[in-house]
C-alpha cells in the first residue's frame, strides 16, 4: 500500500496552503492522523477535496434548479409542504405535481416510492 501512495503522490501536482485550525481540532486532527496511519496534510487535503467537490454540485444543482423554475417547472412550496407534513398520518397526500401541469420523468412511480 504505501508503494501505491508514494507512486500516487509523486504524479500528483500540489500547492502549498496555510489555514489556521482552533488547539482542539488541530490536536483531534493529529489524532485521527495517528489512528488512520495517514498524515494531518493528508486527511486535511482529502478532506477540503470533498467539500469543493460537494460544493460544486451544490451550485450546479442550484443553478439548473434555477433554469427549472424560469422555464415553469417546479412545486409549490405550499403543495410540498403540505405533501411533508402529511407524511406518516392517516391521510397521507400524494405527491405534489408539477406547476405546468405536465408528468415529468421524475415524478414517474418508483417502486417502493412512498406515492
């Protein structure tokens, strides 16, 4: 394994970054390093890689639901709410439909769908 490691880091390009951690993370981190076999600049690495691919498909997610609800498509909050809260009650509502009026491929019945 760490013949794969050091193989793997020797292709990979880096940069050189400074943060600023409170005592107490910095000494969770170190023990997590420890208990993992990994370094502190590995896990902090692999760490913020994950959370700046999260975030990208976050805002990706955002900008395209954006384009959904410019072109007309979308659920009312008030219908989706509603939908929610009904949820585990004796009269539990189907799922809100689309404000177009159209079935989207989405909204199709999945088996084992609540709806």
């Amino acid at each position: 394994m760490s013949l794969y490691y050091a193989v793997f880091m020797a292709n990979t390009r880096s940069a050189t970054l400074s943060i600023r951690l409170k005592s107490e993370t910095k000494r969770r981190l170190a023990r997590l390093a420890e208990a993992s076999g990994r370094s502190s600049n590995f896990l902090i690495s692999d760490a913020v890689e994950s959370y700046v691919a999260d975030q990208e498909r976050m805002l990706a997610e955002m900008r395209q639901a954006g384009r959904q609800v410019k072109s007309g498509h979308y659920v009312r909050h008030e219908d989706m709410k509603a939908w929610l809260l009904s949820w585990g009650t004796d009269r539990e509502l189907p799922p809100p439909k689309c404000v177009c009026g159209k079935v989207h491929a989405d909204e199709l019945p999945r088996p084992n769908s609540r709806g």
